[in-house]
C-alpha cells in the first residue's frame, strides 16, 4: 500500500485530537474530489512497518493525547489497500486502549465484500458514499455531499 500524508497531530479530520492517514488508491474519482492526486495506487510512497509504528507511538504519546486514527485517502477499502489496513486497524484496537478509528470511503455501506466489512468490523466510525459535486454542502461536518453517511459503528 501507498500513502500520501500523515498527520501525527490533526484535529480536521474527526473530532479531538487525532492521527490522520491519507492512503494511495481511488477507483471512484468522483469529480470536483479535492484529493485527486491520491487516486492512483502507485502515486505517494510505500506504507512500511515504521510508518505503523510511528502511527501506534503517536496514538499511544501521552503528552500530546489523541483521540483515535482517522483513515482516509484515497480510499482505505480498496481492494488493493485492504491487508494493510486491516493489520493496521487489528494493531491499533490492541495496543492502542480507548483510541477511536474513523474511516472515510467511497463504498456504501451496504455492497462492501466480505474483506471490506472485516476492516470494518474493528472501526468506530465509516462514513461511506461517493463524493457528489451537486450535493455538496460546506455546512456539512466530516463529509462532503449530503448522500454521504455518517454509520456510529461501536
């Protein structure tokens, strides 16, 4: 898996204080995206353990508390990004204790295969559904276009 940015210290993307990734790799490439240079899966730069660990330590320094990992990109459930995110997800839920996980995606809900729903078995919170230029609404928080929805998983 690629990435594009982390943010050890972000308070955008979800609320509190969080760790926010931005992953490589979008089948969806919804017009007016504000992120279309993560849409190719070879754009950003390879995802090693070290940038796991460095995720976890963050999420696990008490002088700056985080709140949880916000997941985003890109899209977290492509299929590509899929084994890396789950371990990754497995990872935070065991060493990191009462941190959160927020993951945005392109994919509804209700059509992920099998492999998506497991990653999204260990998260908090999906918001799901393609980006819609006509339905898009500044007043929104933690999404973009109305027809996006916000699931309280946990």
């Amino acid at each position: 898996m690629n990435f594009h940015h982390y943010y050890p210290i972000d308070v955008v993307n979800g609320p509190g204080t969080r760790c926010t990734l931005f992953v490589a790799g979008c089948e969806h490439q919804c017009r007016g995206c504000y992120n279309k240079s993560t849409w190719r899966l070879d754009s950003g730069r390879p995802f090693t353990p070290e940038n796991e660990d460095r995720i976890i330590d963050d999420l696990n320094d008490s002088r700056i508390p985080r709140q949880g990992l916000s997941l985003s990109g890109g899209d977290p459930l492509h299929p590509h990004n899929l084994p890396v995110i789950l371990h990754l997800v497995k990872r935070v839920r065991a060493e990191c204790e009462e941190k959160d996980i927020w993951l945005w995606t392109g994919y509804q809900l209700e059509s992920l295969n099998s492999a998506q729903h497991e990653v999204v078995s260990y998260i908090n919170v999906l918001i799901d559904g393609k980006f819609v230029q006509d339905l898009k609404d500044p007043a929104l928080i933690w999404r973009g276009s109305s027809n996006q929805i916000i699931h309280r998983l946990r």
